[in-house]
C-alpha cells in the first residue's frame, strides 16, 4: 500500500510545507485591482444597456 509507507507520509509533509510557504495570496496586488475593476466596468455595462 503506497498510502501507508513512511516515504509517501514524508513526502505529504513537505509538499504541505511547501505549500504554506507559499501563503495564501498567490495573486499580486496590481492584478487584484484590475480584476476588480474589470469586474465592476461589466457590472455597469450589463445595467446600462
């Protein structure tokens, strides 16, 4: 069984420390922005026409 070898649970826990190394916020800032903005034009183009 792969999922019970110790070699497969070490594995698990460095893929997860890489993981949250990375922290949650995989977007930049500036792209934030922009998709909101983007988002928010189409919500004013969609009440206008």
């Amino acid at each position: 069984m792969g999922c019970c070898s110790p070699g497969y649970r070490k594995t698990v826990n460095e893929e997860e420390e890489r993981i949250n190394e990375k922290g949650s916020d995989t977007l930049p800032f500036s792209l934030k922005i922009i998709l909101i903005a983007a988002a928010a034009a189409s919500v004013i183009v969609i009440i206008l026409i």
